[in-house]
C-alpha cells in the first residue's frame, strides 16, 4: 500500500472514530440531563444550553452561513491532507482529523436541531458553555499550531 494511501486511510479512521465518539457522548449527555442526572462541582457542571450561533455565541441565529462555512472547512482540510499526503505528518493527520470531527460534530447538530447542543460548563471562570465538538475543535488547532510552530523552528 503506498504511503499516501496509507496516510488518507487514517485520516478517515480517525475521523470517523472520533465524529461517532462525539455524536454518541454528546447523545448520551444530553439524554441523561434531560432525565434528571445532574453534575456541578467548583470546576465544572453540566448545564444544557442551545446554542444558535457559534464560540461565543457570535453569529447568533446565523445557521445556514454557519453551515456553509463549516463545510468549506471540512472541504479544505480533507482536499488540503488529501493534496498533501505524502508530506504531512501522522500527527497532522491525527490533529486535523480531531478539528474536522469537531467542525463535523456541530455541522451535524446545527443541521439535524438547527442548534448546537452545549453542557458542560466551567464554574471557576466566566466562559460559555461548550461541548464535546468544541473541545475537540480546540485541542486540533492548538496541536497544530504548536505542530506548525515546531516544524518553523527547526
């Protein structure tokens, strides 16, 4: 099997793994607060919120642009690994299949609800509730900056 081959094979097993481990918790999440499990500690809590906008609740009521945004990003970092294979590395790869889940999460939510579901809520600073999609949204930017940041470096 060639490398490139390889590479965009385990783009899409990440992915996948990662979108349905999103979906399937998010789903379990939701389920359990709408029946009454609670959770609040002096670090987090889990708070159901529906979101129509997007970080920050900016773009508020703005889901058909929201929708066409996160498919353009979804199209860009598959047709940009895609393209470039051969010279990304597995973390790339790993990192940006973790982004595109999360952007792919909340794609899924804002379509199927027409909001994004959040939960989880920090309680020891003032910051919006958020969900598994945007944990993961912002652990793949983060890595891959710093990825980037590294690869400068040397």
């Amino acid at each position: 099997m060639s490398k490139k081959l390889s590479k965009i094979i385990y783009l899409i097993v990440c992915f996948v793994f990662f979108l349905i481990s999103d979906l399937y918790l998010s789903e379990l999440l939701v389920k359990n607060i709408a029946r009454g499990f609670a959770f609040s500690s002096k670090v987090i809590a889990l708070t159901y919120v529906q979101n129509s906008g997007a970080a920050f609740n900016i773009l508020n009521n703005s889901r058909e642009f929201l929708i066409i945004l996160s498919v353009v990003a979804l199209v860009l970092i598959f047709g940009y690994i895609i393209r470039h294979a051969k010279s990304i590395s597995m973390k790339s790869i790993f990192f940006s299949s973790l982004l595109a889940a999360g952007i792919a999460g909340n794609l899924h939510e804002r379509i199927v609800f027409g909001f994004v579901r959040d939960f989880f809520e920090l309680k020891f600073v003032d910051f919006p509730v958020f969900n598994i999609s945007d944990i993961f949204i912002n652990i793949g930017v983060i890595a891959l900056i710093i990825l980037i940041l590294i690869r400068k470096a040397k």
